[in-house]
C-alpha cells in the first residue's frame, strides 16, 4: 500500500515542527531581568540590591529595637544576623529564586527576591 502525501499534510507537520521549535527555544532563554532583593521595613521599601553584581560576601546592617546584619553573596541573600528572640529569619537562610522571602517579623523587615522566573511548576506528581 503507497501512501501519499497530499499538500495539507506538509502544512500541519511544518506547523507542528515550527511550534515545537519556538516552545523549545523559549524554555532555554537567559533571564531577561536581573534578579533583585527588594528590602522593606513596616512596608516601606528601604533598599534593592541587584544580587548578580555581589560575587564577594557583602553585609548591610539595619539598627531598630532588633537590629540584622543581611549579608550578600554569589547572587544570594540572607540574614546572616538578628538580635530578635526567636531566630527564624536567621534560620531560613539563603534566599536567591524570585518569588521567595525571609523575615524577621520582630525587626519588620522582609527581604523578598523579583525577578524573571523561568519555571511556573510549583510542584511535579509522579
């Protein structure tokens, strides 16, 4: 049995090709952003650092009745100290992705990541 291939046939595997190629080359783009901590204390922005640009450790003390030390670091963040009781903020550890965030509720300072987020998947079912 011969098959042929007729015209319309070209059109729809070019069409699924060319989809495929531009799905896939999208997938693999640079971050077309740079990946930025914005800082804020009681909801007023008080400094963005531009994590790309630290390579070499790099600290910012904040003083208030629970004075930090947020250190940055080969293009992460964190709180590398806090007089506040509890610790959690310290714990947390390093920050780098956009969309996560470390606090230090007692101090009232929020360090959250934005920037171009390759990946919507928040999570993966096997």
């Amino acid at each position: 049995m011969k098959v042929k291939i007729k015209f319309g046939d070209v059109l729809v595997i070019l069409a699924v090709i060319l989809s495929s190629a531009i799905i896939a080359m999208s997938m693999h783009q640079e971050d077309s952003e740079q990946r930025v901590a914005v800082i804020s204390q009681n909801n007023a922005e008080i400094g963005r650092i531009y994590l790309d640009k630290y390579q070499e450790p790099y600290t910012i003390p904040y003083s208030g009745q629970y004075p930090v030390i947020i250190e940055v670091n080969n293009g992460k963040v964190r709180f590398k100290e806090a007089q506040c009781p509890d610790q959690v903020c310290v714990h947390t550890g390093w920050i780098e992705k956009p969309g996560e965030i470390a606090v230090c509720l007692p101090s009232g300072i929020i360090i959250k990541i934005e920037g171009y987020n390759q990946s919507d998947v928040d999570i993966i079912v096997r």
